[in-house]
C-alpha cells in the first residue's frame, strides 16, 4: 500500500474513532466564508490537529476545523480553512482533506474561495460559479503512485465542474436574484500575489478569476469520481486593474460584506442540489 493511501486510512481511523457521522454533501469554505459553516445546525466539530497526520492551516482567515451538521435534513460537512501549496505542504497533503470527505461518504463537493477578478466585467463583491479550471501552474495531486482505491492512473477531465450541479445552482442565483458569473479559475501556489504582466498574461489563457487553492482540490475529487461544483467570491480585482495594492485585509473585508448573499446563495443551493439532483 503507497504511505500516501496509508497516511490517508490512518486519518480516517481517527476520525471514525471520534466521530460517528456521514456527510451527503461536503463543503470547503475559503478566506473568510468560514462563518458560513455556524449557520448550519451542529452536532459535532473536529480540530485539524486532532486528527493523527492531518495538515493543520495557518492561513489567515482559516480556523481550522470539520463541522458536523445538518442544513434541514442534510447531512453535512463543511471544512472551516484550508490548507495551501505556499503553506510549505505537498500537494499531496493539500487534498488529503477533499480524499478523507469522499471515505466519509461525500457524495457532493462544493468547493469555495476568495479569488482575484481578471474578466474586465467583473466587479469586486461578484461571485463566480466555476465553469473549468487552468492547473497547469501547481503540482497535480496525481503525480506519485496511483492509489487505484481512488480512481485510476489516466483520469478525464472534461467535466471537473459536474453541469448538473451548475445548472441547479444558477437556478437557485436566479431564483434569489443573486448575480451570478461564470467563468475559469486558474491556480497558483501563491503566497505572492501576481504582477499585472502575469494577470494579462492569465487573462489571454483564458482564465477569469485567480487563486491560491481549489483546482488541485477538484483533481483529487474528479479523480475520485466525486460530483464537484465550486464557487469564488470575488474579492478584489487582479494585480494592475485598480490603482490598489493588493493586501489579504483587503480579501478579508469583501468576505466579510459578501458573506450574507454567500450564506444565502449556499443555503438555497444546497437544498436543491440536494432535492433535484441526489434524491
Ligand atoms: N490573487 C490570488 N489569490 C487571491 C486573490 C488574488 O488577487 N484574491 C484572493 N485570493
């Protein structure tokens, strides 16, 4: 057995022993939508750093815990933080969480994140369905020995972002009124924010939004035949398109104000995503 499946076992065998809980939906909520995560009914919690082996974050705005609880009658996982290529973790160890949500018996994942604006029509305070996603600038989590328990060598990735879940949940914006974009999410492994001649240079590859996270979490999911949908919340528009620095007090403080819509956006969804597509 690869040290990466063994690790992953172990994890899990430290969860059961504290947890006794099966999640439908899972979610990861990003810089500062953690909060999102009180307003589900909860009936347990778990510290990263008492799970045997789990990478623990240090990111800003991350706290650091799985909540257990139901949104209705929905089960539910939500993670409160994440953990990051730039943190110094293998890629690895960054979506060992997204494998141990799947042995926990996730059938759904929403993915969340605060994400810079490239698309020129976009505005700081918009949110972004993902429609694709550009990895090619960080390590794909599949590199090493496969583990066939999870999916196989050569996985397809023509639909990492499932169209049905995206056709519920821009039903659902609609339905709130929400306005909603959609577009393609690029990754970096951060912590540097980009220059403006990158952001040009990600906008001509087709990408509408920047971040530091989420896409090699949705290999690991697609790799392991989860139905994936993600969600970023525009904080700030890209290095050079305003007169602004960037700065994560800037991040966080669009969060912040997003976070009601985002409450409401993930809410509806869910019940839906929920009642329309695994009922
Ligand atoms: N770039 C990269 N990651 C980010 C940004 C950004 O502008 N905003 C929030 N996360």
């Amino acid at each position: 057995m690869s040290r990466e499946y063994e690790k992953l076992l172990k994890c899990y065998q430290s969860f059961k022993e504290q947890i006794d809980f099966q999640p439908v939906i899972a979610l990861v909520l990003g810089s500062g939508l953690g909060n999102y995560a009180d307003g589900i009914k909860i009936v347990s919690s778990l510290y990263y750093h008492d799970i045997e082996g789990f990478p623990v974050s240090t990111a800003p705005g991350h706290k650091g815990r799985f909540i257990f609880g139901y949104l209705r009658d929905i089960p539910i996982a939500a993670m409160q933080g994440r953990v990051h290529c730039y943190e110094g973790y293998d890629v690895h160890d960054v979506v060992l969480p997204i494998r141990l949500l799947k042995l926990m018996g996730a059938k759904v994942l929403i993915l969340t994140n605060a994400a810079g604006g490239i698309n020129e029509q976009y505005k700081a305070g918009d949110f972004m369905l993902i429609r694709d996603q550009i990895a090619s600038f960080v390590p794909s989590p599949l590199i090493g020995e496969n583990v066939k328990e999870l999916g196989p060598r050569f996985c397809d990735m023509s639909e990492v972002y499932d169209k049905d879940l995206r056709v519920v949940i821009k039903e659902t914006s609609a339905e709130l009124g929400i306005h909603l974009q959609e577009g393609v999410y690029i990754q970096l492994t951060g912590p540097d924010f980009e220059t403006p001649a990158e952001i040009k240079m990600y906008r001509m590859l087709g990408a509408d939004a920047v971040g530091m996270s989420t896409a090699c979490e949705g290999i690991a999911a697609n790799h392991m035949g989860m139905k994936v949908c993600g969600i970023s919340c525009i904080s700030n528009m890209g290095s050079g398109m305003t007169e602004n620095p960037l700065s994560q007090q800037e991040v966080e403080e669009m969060t912040d104000r997003a976070a009601p819509v985002f409450k409401k956006l993930m809410n509806k969804s869910i019940v839906n995503i929920f009642d329309r597509i695994i009922n």
